[in-house]
C-alpha cells in the first residue's frame, strides 16, 4: 500500500498529544499496519545510559525522551529505533529551540524534515508528533508550523475539553489553515474530566466553528500501564476505522 503519515498538533502543552499518539499508533499496529513513530525534537529529556545508538552522531546517546519512549511501547518499536523515532532528545524544561541553544546543540532542520519523510517512507502508516502547541519553537526562526507545513502531512488536533478549549481549537486550526497545514480531524482529550454538559457544547462548537470533525472524545485513563488492556479501553472511545477513513480516506 501507499506510504501515508499523519501530523499530530497540540492546542497547548499538556493536551496530551502523545497519549493520544500512542493509542492511534496501538490501534494502527492492532489493525495491521506496519507503524512508524516521530517525535523529531524533544525537549524535557532526561538520562538513560542504557540508550542504544546506531550513529555515533547522535545526540541520544545518553538522554532519554520519555514521549519518545511512550511512542515506541504503544506501538512495539524497539530500542534499536529509538534514532529512528527521536533524533533530538534535548535536556531542560524549555522549547527545543531554547532547550538546543541552552545545551550548544545545532539541530539540523533541513535534516529533520528530510528524516521525517524518510521514515513516512518506510511504513504503511506514521504519525509525526509535535511539541507543545502548533507555534512551538524549533530552531533559530523555525517552529512546529513550519515543520508540519513543510513534511505536508494531514493533520489531526489534539484539543483539551476545558473551558477556554473551543477559543484554543479555532485559532490551531485557524492558523494551520493559513500555512498550508490541512487539519482533517479534531480529537478531543479530555484529560481533566470536565462537566459532561459543557464538554458535549465544547465539542459541538469546536465542529461548528472549524468545520472539522471530532472524530472521537477521549476520557482520562485510570487503568494499568498495561498496552493491551490500555488498547481495550481506547477502542471504546475511538473508532480507528472512522478516523483513518476521514483523515486519509482510506
């Protein structure tokens, strides 16, 4: 089959973009394709000795992204990828573009997109995580807009159900639009348990002032740190049928 990628854009941080990766990475394998996973630039790493390198190059040698490590548990990637999947693991709290300056690290952005759409062109399906919200920076004057316009991937937005979400989900879809990033789906995480009533009216206005869909709405997730239990519970809640017909008509 054709090689095909999905761009995964946050409202804000802490939306749970990569939560919500892992579950459609999970459902993708469950549903047989062969899975690739990206998260590009990652700040917030932390020490891991037991990091395994293929390329002596490589700024992972001895930082761990957890988002990174997230990514390949949900969908069964080994160690040996981990280059593969995060080629910039980058120390301190910060955006990368900070993070990288703070640590002397040059990231290569020209390398990242051509990296990016190598690994799109090695599996069936990939999906192509950001950090933080759509504007993020990356490096020098590049942010995530600029790399999710660039790999010209269709793209889903991960919003929160709070209040305050539906005015945060207009301007993400709003400004890809402006820059060439098609968003096709909305999925909603409700990561805080809002009030029943005003997360149905969030994700009604979210579709009528986008025109995008809410392909699926996403409870907090209580149970074990279990993939295949955590796979269960997420079918649920997503039809991944549903989303890979309305965001690659497929």
């Amino acid at each position: 089959m054709k090689q095909l990628g999905i761009s995964i854009i946050g409202t804000d941080t802490d939306v749970g973009k990569t939560f919500v990766t892992g579950l459609l990475g999970a459902m993708a394998v469950d549903d047989g394709f062969a899975v690739g996973m990206v998260k590009p630039v990652s700040s917030s790493a932390v020490p891991f000795p037991e990091c395994v390198t293929m390329d002596e190059d490589n700024y992972n040698v001895d930082l761990e992204s957890k988002d990174a490590t997230h990514l390949m548990r949900s969908a069964g990637i080994p160690e040996s990828r981990r280059h593969e999947v995060n080629p910039y693991a980058i120390a301190g709290d910060f955006s990368p573009r900070l993070a990288a300056e703070l640590s002397g690290i040059e990231i290569d952005y020209d390398g990242v997109v051509a990296h990016t759409l190598d690994v799109v062109n090695r599996y069936d399906l990939t999906f192509v995580e950001g950090a933080g919200g759509i504007t993020t920076p990356l490096y020098g004057d590049k942010t995530f807009t600029d790399l999710m316009k660039d790999i010209k991937l269709p793209a889903i937005v991960v919003a929160d159900g709070r209040l305050g979400s539906i005015n945060r989900a207009i301007l993400t879809c709003e400004y890809a639009k402006m820059h060439g990033i098609e968003v096709k789906a909305i999925i909603v995480n409700d990561t805080t348990a809002v009030d029943p009533f005003l997360l149905k009216t969030n994700v009604e206005d979210m579709e009528r002032y986008t025109g995008i869909p809410v392909v699926a709405v996403v409870p907090p997730y209580q149970g074990p740190d279990i993939q295949k239990v955590q796979l269960g519970w997420a079918r649920s809640f997503v039809d991944s049928k549903k989303v890979w017909n309305t965001v690659l008509g497929i």
